[in-house]
C-alpha cells in the first residue's frame, strides 16, 4: 500500500508541480520530448500505484513496478553523467548516492508483492 501510495503521488507530481525537475533526468538519446517522457512515465507510475493498492495480481504488478524501476534508471544515470541539478540533486556526490536508491526500489517493489517468492520458485523449476 505504501509502495503504491508513493507511486500515485509521483505520477501526480510528474503531471504537475515538479514536471520540469522530471524532464531534468530524461537522457537526451530519448527519441521523445523530454516532456512526453514525463507525462508518460507519470501516468504509468500512477496506474502501478493504482493497481498496487488495489492488491490484485500483485504479484505480476510487483513484476511491472520493479522492470519500470529498471528502466527508468537511465534517466537518473544521465542525471549523474551529464550532472544536471533536479530535486535537490546538486552535487556528484549526491546524485551517485542516488543511483544506490533505485536498485532498492526494484527490491520493494518485488518483496512488498511477494513476488520475489515467484521469481525464485521459478528459477528454482529451470534449475532442476
């Protein structure tokens, strides 16, 4: 619930006060406007949100928010790399620590639905 209780207040903040400080981490290779980036990857973060406190197939929803996890993590490179100041983010140093925070959001993502068990129990079944 919290988990998903973040991911619907950080849709809403991509979509409206904070909309410039998210087109800050978007890497300039992106074939898309830095804006359309953010709009998208608001809603999207706010439907995972939605579908996360709803606590249905939270299993595959863990699954989802952990892979969007994934894959927004070259916005937060490129912020390092390229060393753009957004959301406090003013020196290198803070922004490399940040980098160690997204492997951890992938982990609740799959420990908070439980499916961290499923990803086991399966390579466990290749394994054998």
């Amino acid at each position: 619930m919290l988990l998903g209780s973040a991911l619907i207040y950080t849709g809403i903040l991509h979509l409206t006060t904070s909309r410039l400080e998210f087109q800050a981490q978007v890497p300039p290779w992106v074939p898309f406007s830095p804006d359309f980036i953010v709009l998208a990857s608001g809603v999207v973060e706010m439907l995972l949100g939605i579908a996360l406190a709803g606590l249905r197939r939270r299993k595959e929803v863990g699954i989802l928010t952990a892979l969007f996890f994934i894959a927004i993590f070259p916005g937060n490179i490129s912020q390092y790399v390229n060393k753009v100041d957004a959301f406090g983010l003013d020196s290198d140093q803070a922004r490399l620590i940040r980098l160690f925070f997204q492997p951890l959001l992938v982990i609740w993502a799959l420990w908070s639905t439980e499916a961290w068990q499923t990803i086991k129990s399966k390579a466990a079944q290749r394994l054998n």
